[in-house]
C-alpha cells in the first residue's frame, strides 16, 4: 500500500484496477481518495464535484482454465516422443498408444490440444505436422520439470563409498534397464561437464537400484533416480535420448549445465528445432 500511496501523489489522479479487492483494501483507498475498479464493475471515484460509488455487484467466479490434455501428465510422455519422431504423429492411432504405453481414448484428445495451442499443422487430408516447434519444445520441457518429472521420481540416494561417485563411469549399468541422464549423459555427450549430481532413469525398482549399484537412500544425496517413460531406440545403451538430456540440464538453471545443453542443441537439433 505504501507504494501505492506514493504512486498518488506523484501520478495524480491514479486508479486501481483489479479482478477483485479486498473489502478493507478498498476502505484504504477510499480514505486516500485514490479511486478503484473491479471485474465486476464496483467502483469508486471522487472528482471535484463528483463521486461515483458503486459497491453492490457481487465478485465475478473465477473461471476455470480448460484443461489442454498435450500437457498432461500423458500427453506429456506422448508428445515426447513425438518430439523424438515426427512421423509418429501420422501413425494409426492404435499404434501410437501402443508405442506410447497409453489408452487409445487419450490419443485424439492429445492431438486437438496440439491443435488447439497451434502446434499441430494439418498438411492434407490424412498428413500433419509439427509447427512452432522451438516454442513447442520449450514449452514441453517447461511442463515436464513441473507436471511430468516429479511423478517419475524413485528416490534420491548416495553411494555406500565415495569413490564410486567420482568414479561413477565404472558404474555397471545394466544395458536396457538403466540409463544415464541429465549431468553424467550431458558429460558423456560433450566431455564438457563435470557432474555434481547423478541422475539415472530406470525400470530397475528401488531395492533393485540399491542392491545392484550399492546406493543408500539418502533426501540429501547426489544420485537421483527417475522412471524410464519413453520407448525408443537409444543413441546409446547408457544415455537417455540427448532430448531428454538437453531439456534435464536446462531445466536445471545451473550456468555451466546450460552451456553443456547448448553445446548439445547446436549439434543434434538445430535444425530440427
């Protein structure tokens, strides 16, 4: 409020607009003669001569945003790996819930909300694509930290000895059971980034992640582990897809995993992004 008064008297006369003001906010107002209007169309407004006071109109119900189910936490997973393959898009729907692990129902209404948000371009009768795609991708990358990743997560731990973190390229992973993502896959790619966290993505469960690379659960430690979510072929037996990796490292806000990350996008997606 204090900002508000001064604002007042070196920008006279000021109005307050909002959706909606609080009933003691607008008695404040009014004892500073600073004048006020909300959505619904209260109102007060004192001039020389005037005053126009409205305070009878009832707050106007927010209105719920219509849920865009590409940004789902199911379209999330589908729309990655339509970021990986295009063509999937123009597969038969059957084979894209299939290939994505997801109900058909879901498959049409995934598609109208790329629609909906102009991403999906329809070229022919049967034929689409991807549009805006650097707005998409970044889009996607945003909603998955938020929505997607959280619900991914299996645990975080620390090694039994701590040789094995600085040592962690030894680690046995077990080929089509766990990858390398975000900081260790970014090092990997590029021979850039020195890795302050470990993160892996897996279908091994958390006894078996525990037992197998000799890990202890640990809220404060430096391996986290996340569910695989994607099928796909990988570039490697021990990366995640460099997408994956790319959208992880920006999404970490950390300067130099942003450096590895663009390292990254300049050689693999430049030109499709």
């Amino acid at each position: 409020m204090p900002l508000i008064y001064k604002l007042a008297k070196n920008y006279a006369p000021l109005m307050v607009i909002a959706d909606h003001i609080f009933p003691k906010i607008k008695e404040e107002l009014r004892n500073h003669d600073i004048a006020y209007l909300e959505g619904n169309g209260n109102i007060w407004l004192k001039a020389e001569k005037a005053l126009l006071w409205i305070d009878t109109n009832k707050t106007l119900p927010e209105e719920k945003e219509k849920i865009n189910r590409a940004f789902t936490k199911t379209g999330l997973k589908v729309l990655f790996h339509f970021l990986l393959d295009e063509n999937l898009i123009n597969a038969p729907y059957r084979e894209i819930a299939q290939k994505t692990e997801i109900a058909l129902g879901n498959v049409n209404n995934i598609l109208n909300g790329l629609r909906e948000k102009g991403f999906l371009l329809k070229m022919n009768k049967e034929n689409y694509k991807l549009t805006n795609k650097k707005e998409l991708l970044n889009t996607w990358m945003t909603r998955y930290a938020e929505k997607l990743k959280p619900e991914l997560e299996i645990g975080t731990f620390r090694f039994l000895k701590d040789e094995d973190f600085l040592n962690w390229k030894r680690l046995p992973i077990k080929p089509g059971k766990t990858w390398w993502g975000g900081e260790p896959a970014g090092d990997l790619l590029t021979n850039y980034l020195k890795p302050a966290v470990l993160t892996l993505y897996t279908v091994e469960n958390k006894n078996e992640l525990i037992r197998n690379y000799r890990l202890i659960p640990d809220p404060k430690g430096n391996v986290k582990a996340y569910i695989k979510f994607w099928n796909y072929n990988e570039v490697t037996d021990k990366i995640v897809p460099p997408l994956l990796v790319y959208a992880d490292l920006m999404n970490t806000g950390d300067h130099r995993c942003i450096e590895t990350a663009q390292k990254i996008y300049n050689e693999l997606f430049k030109e499709k992004f």
